[in-house]
C-alpha cells in the first residue's frame, strides 16, 4: 500500500491504470459467475470486533501499537485509531454448538488480550462509541500508523475539497466545523459474514437490507459522541458524515455517499460490485501486477485486488465480499451495521438473531422485498439508529394476500413475528436446541425489557446527573467504568443494574 499518492501526472496516470483494472476485474468475475467456478455450498460464518482502548478510570488511550505488541497474537489487527484493535475469528460451520463454541472461543480470547492490555495499562472496551471519548481524542495525532489510513483520508479531503464537518440532531446537537478522518474511528463494529452460493446471494443480500434496521434496534449501543447524547445508535450517522467525500455541491446533485444503505433490490452479487464501479471514484488507485483475465484462461483463480480494494472503502451495511480460500473462490455477504458489545453473550445473541432470521427470510414464497419498498426499509434503518429498542418501523401486513405496510413497535415485531422466524431458521441451519434458547433467549429478554446497550448507557449517566449531582463528564466518565465492569461479568446488558 506503501507509497502516498500525490496530485502529479503519475496520479492520474495511476487512475487511469486502476480504472481499467477494475473494469477487467468486473469482467473477470461476471465470467467467473456466468461459469460457475465458486465454491460448493458451505454453511460457513465469521466474524470480526472492533475494541476500544481504555484507562481504569475509562478514559480513551493512544495504545494500539503497544496492546498489539503484548498480545502478538494475528488474530488481533490495528485499526484506524491509535484508541482501536480488532479481533477477527476463525470461521466456523453454522450448525450444532456452534454458539457456545464461538462464546469460549471469543471469551478466552478477549480475556487474554485484557489481560496483556493490562500489562502496559490499558483495558479493552467492548463498546460502539466510546462514551468517554471528546474531539480531541480524534486528531490526525491520533491516526494509526498505516501507510493505507493516511492515503485514504488525504484522498477523501481532496475528493471533498473542503474541511470534514459533523452536524448530528439526536438527543441533543452536535455540530462542529472541522474533523480529522479519525472521528471515523469513534465507531467500532461487529461484523458478521455468511459465505453463500452465487445462486443465493441476491436473496440473502436483500433479506438482510430488509432487517438489518431491526438488528440495529435491538442492538443499538452509541449514544454518546464527544460528550452528547444523540440517536441511540450513532454510528451510522457519524460514519456518513465523517466519511463523506463530497463538497455541498455535489451532495445538491445526488452524488451518493460512500458510506452507504444502497438505492434498489439486487438480481445478483454483480449488481453491487457494478455499482461500486459505476458510483464511486477510486480513493486507493493502487494496483498489483495482476491480470485477471489471463489468469482465467489459464485456468487459475484470480484475486481481483483491485476490486477488492475499492470494495473495501464503500462503507455499505450489508457488504459484498469476493475472496479466495485455499485457491476456491467463494462470495460472502458482511453484515456490518451492529455496534461492538456489550458482551461476548450479547454479541452471539445478535449473531443468532442474524443468522437465524436471515435464512428464513431469504426463502420465503413472497419475499420481504417484494412487499417493501427499498425507500422504506432504507428510512426503517434511520429511525431504527435515531430512536433504537424505541423505535417504530414500517413493516409488511401479515397475512395471504396482505398489501402495504402498517407502523409496529420493533420489540412487539420481534416477539411477534420475527424471533419465531429465527428459531425456525436456526433449527434449519443445524446449530444445537440448548445454543438457539439461550442467545434468542436473550433477545426476547432485550425486547420484554425494553433495555440494550445504548438504553443502559442513557439511563446511567442520566441518573447519576440526577441522583449525584455529577457534571456530564464525570457521569460518563462513571457509566464508562460500570460498563467495563458490568462487560467483565459477561451478563448480558439487559440484567445490569441502572446507574
């Protein structure tokens, strides 16, 4: 990734070779899809956490490269801020205990790298945002080390022309003029894949754009940035915001944002590696020696990095992904829009929730986006980040023959219509009886209690204002380290104590 692009006739030079290889990759893999050459059906699933950095008293630390040192593990990873490290974990096969497997593997793991963290004073924080950290946390100083973050936020600046500005309306207002591409990095991710046929991609794609805003609702666990309270689940605002690469004026035009829920159903894993072409200038026009179709015809399995690459800097919800595995190409959907935490128990629960829900919805008769707009599930995902376990979504009529669409609580959705659906999709699926009641277990229990991460957090800090007398730092400060403690318990967030 190397060598910083800067604006010379090599640039453009460079853009132009890295066009013509996404064109050819594009081309590549449309034959690849025409011929069939993927990977057989596998049932197989991944996932990867983004952490936060913390002091014992809650406080962001600039850490990462130190942390990554202590644990020398690969499975841990830099990320954009010095105040982040992501764990990726080996993929798995969706089926028997598979639930409980992932929970030992993800406790051991995340307790160890505590536990190293610890040795050069830092704690790891399973957490959307972290609520304690302020601006200042989030200044070019603060960017990770990586040749790749700093090309990607010189080229988004250019790309814009103007300074990074943040105006967010939730709870309160934010609004600040000038940030760095770190403020990006406030916002830490779980992400779940599903390797899938090319047969299937369409369908699983499009299932998950249709619910991924009642994932979001039960999961919400962001509402605080730089020291307000905003939407339940800020991330998605904060991501488009602090990643957009257009001036005003184009945003007048209705140039899309990279940062992206998409604008129609899809036919086809193509459609979106097209659009990703069609859309959005390259922000890393680095290529490899690579040529795609030569290596087709050939016989062999090309990398398609350039593709790749560009795919990599579109920050969709539900994320196509073309990889090679053990030289057998494969295509997995990436389902990025849920936060980080607040527990290990938490997170599988979200995982079951998707992967459950997501293969029954998938193939039913009348699919879900035959009976709802793009428009509206896109809006769905809004309300859903604003308002989280509170929010109101639109949702398909129930019954044969049902038209249009009536306004539901997403908690009396879920228990009504959705969790039995999850059920049902990981009985399909194969995972074990005692795994599916346990961590569904949870999301009923989320949604009779009105209470996730973000509801958790809110209702803390606001009862340490009132009953304590605390400024807002110091409330967040304290909600932050009862989280870190809670988190360690690995209790789900719905059984902790407010304030």
């Amino acid at each position: 990734m190397g060598e910083k692009v800067v604006a010379t006739r090599a640039e453009l030079a460079d853009r132009q070779l890295y066009r013509r290889k996404l064109q050819s990759c594009l081309d590549a893999l449309e034959r690849m899809l025409r011929e069939e050459r993927f990977d057989r059906p596998k049932a197989m699933m991944g996932l990867e956490i983004e952490l936060n950095l913390a002091d014992e008293q809650g406080g962001p630390l600039m850490y990462n490269e130190e942390v990554l040192g202590s644990i020398a593990s690969s499975d841990f990873q830099t990320e954009l801020g010095q105040f982040n490290i992501e764990v990726n974990i080996t993929p798995h096969r969706l089926s028997g205990h598979v639930l409980e497997d992932l929970r030992e593997e993800l406790d051991t793991c995340l307790r160890y790298a505590d536990r190293k963290a610890a040795e050069v004073g830092a704690r790891i924080v399973m957490v959307g945002i972290l609520p304690t950290l302020d601006l200042d946390h989030t200044g070019l100083d603060a960017m990770s080390h990586n040749d790749r973050y700093t090309l990607l936020s010189d080229q988004i600046l250019a790309a814009r022309g103007e300074d990074i500005a943040l105006d967010i309306q939730g709870v309160e207002q934010l609004a600040i003029e000038s940030v760095s591409m770190v403020a990006e990095a406030a916002a830490t991710s779980l992400q779940l894949h599903l390797q899938v046929t090319p047969e299937r991609f369409a369908s699983v794609w499009n299932a998950a754009q249709a619910f991924c805003s009642v994932q979001v609702a039960l999961g919400a666990n962001s509402p605080f940035l730089f020291g307000r309270e905003l939407w339940r689940e800020t991330r998605p605002v904060l991501f488009q915001q602090a990643c957009d690469t257009r001036s005003a004026e184009l945003k007048a035009q209705g140039v899309r944002p990279i940062t992206w829920f998409g604008e129609r159903w899809v036919d086809s894993a193509l459609d979106l590696f097209a659009e990703n072409l069609r859309y959005f200038p390259a922000l890393l026009p680095i290529c490899d020696d690579e040529d795609p179709v030569k290596v087709l015809a050939s016989g062999g399995v090309p990398r398609l990095g350039e593709m790749r690459l560009h795919n990599g800097t579109i920050y969709r919800w539900n994320r196509p992904v073309y990889d090679v595995a053990d030289g057998v190409p494969h295509l997995r959907v990436e389902n990025r829009c849920l936060p980080a935490g607040p527990t290990v128990a938490d997170t599988l629960a979200n995982a079951a929730f998707f992967y459950g829900l997501v293969r029954v919805l998938a193939e039913q008769p009348r699919p879900i986006w035959t009976r709802l707009a793009f428009a509206q599930a896109d809006e769905n995902f809004h309300n859903a980040a604003r308002y989280g376990i509170e929010s109101v979504l639109q949702w398909p009529r129930s019954g044969r023959g049902a038209r249009g669409t009536v306004p539901v609580a997403a908690t009396e959705l879920v228990l009504t219509e959705l969790l039995p659906l999850a059920y049902q999709g990981l009985n399909e699926w194969g995972v074990a009886a005692g795994d599916r009641d346990r961590y569904l277990g949870i999301i009923e229990q989320r949604c009779l209690r009105r209470t996730n991460g973000a509801a958790w957090q809110s209702a803390t800090v606001h009862r340490l204002r009132e009953q304590y007398g605390m400024d807002r730092a110091a409330a967040l400060a304290a909600m932050t380290r009862r989280y870190m403690e809670y988190s360690r318990t690995g209790e789900p967030v719905h059984t902790w104590p407010v304030g």
